[in-house]
C-alpha cells in the first residue's frame, strides 16, 4: 500500500511513494473538498459552480474537465 501525504500549509503538495507534486489551486481546493467532506454528493455542475462561480457553466464544467 501507497501512503499518501497531502500538504496544506505553504504551497500545497501532494507526496506518494517519496515523489513530491506541486498542486494548481484549483485541483487543492477540489481535493481538498473531497477529503473533508467524503460523504457529501455533489454533481459535478455544483463542484465546477463551487471552484468557478464567475463564470458560466459551460466553461466551469469544461474548466473541472482540465483537472
């Protein structure tokens, strides 16, 4: 088994099997979510609405796409 290390002070991080990767803000703050809130379902328009309210559905749901 793999263990899994996610680093949220400073930069964020992601460390499995002794390899370091930088996460983009987007993709921490998606991870993040899942992981502090593993039973919540959402569809995939709430989490886009969530990481890109700004903007309009289509590119928020192909912006989560590109994760």
């Amino acid at each position: 088994m793999t263990d899994h290390l996610l680093r949220v002070l400073g930069s964020a991080e992601l460390v499995a099997s002794g390899t370091t990767q930088k996460l983009p803000e987007k993709c921490f703050q998606l991870l993040s979510y899942l992981l502090l809130a593993p039973t919540q379902r959402g569809t995939r328009r709430q989490l886009a609405d969530l990481l890109w309210d700004s903007i309009d559905d289509s590119s928020a749901l192909s912006n989560l796409r590109q994760l």
